[in-house]
DNA sequence: ACATAACATACATAAAAAGTATGAAAGGAG
DNA sequence: CTCCTTTCATACTTTTTATGTATGTTATGT
C-alpha cells in the first residue's frame, strides 16, 4: 500500500462516499473505489462496511483511518522539514574557528542568527592544521583559519589582513609612547606566542619579524589557545603579540595593548571549505555574510 | 513521493551504493537510479552528494533517511495491528449485558482472555430495552440480554433457559423444606421483584405465574438491578425471584435460596447483535465462544 | 594506460492508475 | 407502489508510470 493509497481512503472516511470522496480528490469515482478495493485485498479484510449505498468504517478501518492521519501528517512534516534544511533554513551547521578568529564568527552569526532562527550551531576549535582535518573528516563544513595553511584542496575567502598588536601586563612600562611599541623596546620582554601544534604559521612569522629587526625574541611560552596566552598576560607572566581582533574578542582586565611600529607582518585570516563538495545552504549564506561583513568596508 | 521510493532511498543509504541497493531491491540498477532522481526533483534538492562514483547523503538526505526509518515501520506496524483487529486478535471489544446474566459474560470471558490475550473491553449495562437500543446505536456490538426483547432486527443466539429461584433473608423461615418453598407459601411473602425501565420483561412472566396458582404476589419493590435486589434481601427487606445463574454471579451472605415447587416458568436469556451488519472477528469469535460453553452441554 | 566498477542515459516494454461507459441497487418523491 | 435520482460497482480503454535492457561515461585501482 502507498501513501496515495492512504489519502484516498482518508478522504472516504471523511467523507463516507466515494463519490463526494473522488470530487474532493479530482478525480472519477470508479478509480477510487478501485483503489479502496485494492487496499481491503492487500490487507485481506474490510475497511467499509457497505450498508446500501452507505459506507461505514469497520473497527479495522477505524484505526487505520486513526493512524493515517498521524501517518500523512508526519510525513507531510518530513518533507516540510526536509525541504527546509535543503533551503539552509533550518538545521545544524558545523563550524569550525581557531581562537585567533572567533571575532570574525561571533559577529557573523550575531547577523546570521536573526535572518536564519531556526539554525543551530556545532562549533569546533583548534588550530588552522586541526581544522583542516576536520573539514576533509566532514566532522564540520567550514572554517575560519590564521594563515598561512597547509592544505590548497580548500575553497579560501580572504578576509582582510590586520595589524598585529603587542599585549603586556597593565602594570609593566615597556614604552616611552603611551599606546605603541617599537621592536627595540621588546629586546628583553619575555614573550609568550601563539604556535600550532603541528605545521608553521604565524609563530615562524612573528619571530622572523624579530630578526628581521635584528633582534632575537625572548620567547618563554608556546600555546596553542590565544585565550589562555591573554590570561597568563593578565596574570603578569609576560606579554604576547596576538592578532587586532583576537585581542577585541577577548581582551582581559589588567592587560594593555600596544602598537607595533615599524612591523611589516600583518595578520592574515580566512574562511575555507572543501572544494568539490556539496555545501550546504545554510553554509554558503554564511560565508555569504562573512563576505558582506568584512570584505567589502 | 510514495513509500516505494522513500523504501529505495533508504536501501541505496544504507548501501552508499546503487548497484548493491538494486540487487537487495531484486531490481535492475537504472530504475532505481531513476527513483531517486525523480525524488530529488520532486524535493527540488539533493539527497546524495555525488563524488565520482560515491555516493553520501546531504544533510537534507541525512535527515530524510533519518526519518524515513520511524515513518515506515510505524507504517508497518500500522499495518500489523489494522490486520489484527481484522483478524480479532486485538483491539476493544464493546459488550453489554444485564445484571442477571452476568454470569455468562463473566465465564465467557474469562475463557476468551486466555486465546485473545490483547483483546480489551467495554461493558454496558441495563435492561433488555435498553441494550437493543445500545446495540441500534453502535454503541455495543453485541450483548447478553434477558428475554422477552422487543425488536426483531436481531439476530439472536438463545442460551439455555434455567429456572427461577427465590432468594430470601436467611433468618426468615418461609418453608417447611429446607430447600424448597411452594407458591402457597409465598402469599404473604414481601416480593421485590426485577422491573424494566420501560417494556414488558420477566415481571410480567412472574406475576402471571403468581395468578395461575391463585396467588395474588405482594409486591413491595421493583427494581432494574439485581444486585440491587438481593442486597435488599440481605438486609432483611424482602424476598425476591430471579435466574439461578443471577444467584450463583451475586449470592450474598446472610441471603437463602430456594427451588420453586411447581413452577411452569423459565428464565431465559440470548446473545443478540445486529443483523445486516458487519461484526468484528473478535465478536464472531466470542459468540462462539458463548455458543461452545453454555449450548452444547 | 587499461581494466573494472559504478552511475547515468536512451529507449522499449510491462504494469498500474485513471478515465469512460454502463449496470445494479438503494433511497426518496410523487 | 412506481419512477427517478443517487451511489457504488464492473468492464473496458487510454494514459501514465515504473521497470527492464542496452549502452555510454566517468572515476578508481592495478
């Protein structure tokens, strides 16, 4: 028996005639009752009790005209539902960020959330190599990464490049300008920065900076987590130089934050997905939204 | 979409693979592919996101093979318990009989349980009159009623008559037997009697019989129910008359009973149900089963 | 690079559903 | 009671839909 099949006895149970049943339907009277016939043979019982010309539902028909309409209705709800989640209107969206560029993401979905409320979100972290691997595993469908990567299998939108920012205890005088540093003024500042777990990034890049300016930095801690680098810093353990908006994002009483003169590295982000792949609605509207928010200012 | 194809593409999601899918479908390949694509049209969105010759779901498809799984063994299962009910191993049955022959229903259905474990009921109860019009409404499918009936447009199954037996106060002494008692001696009796809510019933049998032995029966009560009358009884308000099987269902302490001497009447009862009308398996089979207990015997 | 395996397409065939015409039986009006 | 209308059922035809066969195309692995 198929759904059609189902409707139909729906609406002669409704009804009570095949004929009235068959008008609401569009369609002849003889096929209905043909179909009607059709499922008492499969099933091998009466679905209606023909009194005359009236037609009254037996207690087999009774329940199954009970279950049909809990039956179509959910099914009606599924394809609903289904559509939807097609559409990018509904559902759950995997995302991944490394802390560095959850600003980024948090104002995206602050837009995205009010234009799409019926998503939900499942958030990854880690850094930018640990976000690829998700992305090629389909653990999460898109990502905003720290440049540089490892990978080129990936669609990449470029957000625009900012200025790396120095962040020191608020209690340390590490510079003649109230808001700005130069390279000279962190020759013997201990320094904690940002480096990945596996592979080269912005680590490599900060400290080839220093010895461009012919100093050698005095780096005391590694770590992968810009957040935790922004308490120990609270805590006055040492200062570290972290992207523009990581510092917005997250930035902590009893740290300040300084300017670096004379620095060419800037930092570079961007939103990336796997090419050749089927990606969802949802998804291409958020990186749509990226794209509105941040690129074209 | 009709559940053969919400069938195919559960199979080909399971499978990952149309070719597999189409031999456990015992179909060739290109037909299935076909209903999948005619899905997919109809949905206006991809189930499958195709990778060279791999196939995986879409987030969409994701949640229709999701659902697909509860929507068609609840289809199934619907069909499962349509066909019981049809088949009278389950379902409610609706039931009446009056007070004084519920000892048959009682026995009956303490037999029938034990074939139809999932069978449940619904008594009714009243008089003669008032189960014929039960059974006129649909409200009852069959019932145990006391004869005389009214309407004819039954189809009636007469259960064994049985005698009438008086029902008096133990500490009344109304009889030089033990066990027996003669119209004589019941002149002066206090009789309460079962009455009809509306139509002629066994009352007027009794009182009859009362006047063919020159007995005019004093009658101080009459009542529908005979719980009611033999509760009267132990209470040392009157005597009564009623079946021997309404006795054996109700007896009281405190209450006696005996034979009636000389007595021409009988007590009878029947199963009756509709004619001309459709009647459920279950009530088939519990017709025969009162049939089978109390008729060939 | 070639063989293999898998999905897609084109066309033919078979099956199923819908339509048309018509018959039978029930219910209502005169 | 008879006739007319209504309604369901049946027989047959047409249309639509589903399936099967043959074959092409593309990716994967040897």
């Amino acid at each position: 028996m198929d759904l059609k099949q189902l409707r139909y006895f729906r609406t002669v149970a409704e009804e009570k005639q095949v004929t009235k049943a068959a008008k609401k339907l569009h369609m002849a009277q003889p096929p209905l009752s043909q179909q009607i016939k059709l499922m008492e043979e499969e099933l091998n019982l009466k679905l209606f009790d023909r009194q005359g010309r009236k037609l009254e539902l037996t207690k087999a028909g009774e329940i199954l005209f009970e279950k049909a309409a809990r039956l179509l209705t959910e099914f009606d709800e599924t394809l609903i539902e289904v559509r939807e989640i097609s559409e990018g209107m509904r559902g759950k969206m995997h995302i991944g960020s490394t802390k560095s560029c959850f600003s980024y993401l948090s104002a995206a979905l602050n837009l995205f959330k009010t234009q799409h409320p019926n998503i939900t979100y499942q958030l990854r972290e880690g850094d930018t190599y640990f976000l690829e691997e998700c992305i090629k595993n389909r653990e999460i469908e898109l990502a905003i990464v720290r440049m540089p990567m490892h990978s080129d299998e990936f669609n990449v939108l470029k957000l625009p490049s900012e200025p790396y920012v120095l962040v020191a205890p608020e209690s340390w005088n590490i510079s003649s300008y109230d808001d700005a540093v130069e390279f000279e003024d962190l020759r013997d500042v201990p320094l904690m920065l940002l480096h990945r777990i596996s592979g080269r990034g912005q680590f490599e890049l900060i400290v080839d900076e220093f010895r461009d300016h012919g100093i050698e930095p005095n780096v005391t801690c590694e770590c992968p987590d810009a957040t935790m680098l922004l308490s120990l810093v609270a805590s006055g353990v040492g200062a570290t130089i972290v992207p523009e908006s990581t510092l917005k994002a997250f930035a902590l009483h009893h740290t300040k934050s300084y300017q670096l003169t004379g620095a060419n590295i800037k930092a570079e982000s961007a939103v990336i997905w796997q090419k050749e792949r089927y990606l969802t609605k949802a998804s291409q509207r958020l990186i749509k939204t990226l794209e509105d928010q941040f690129c074209y200012v």
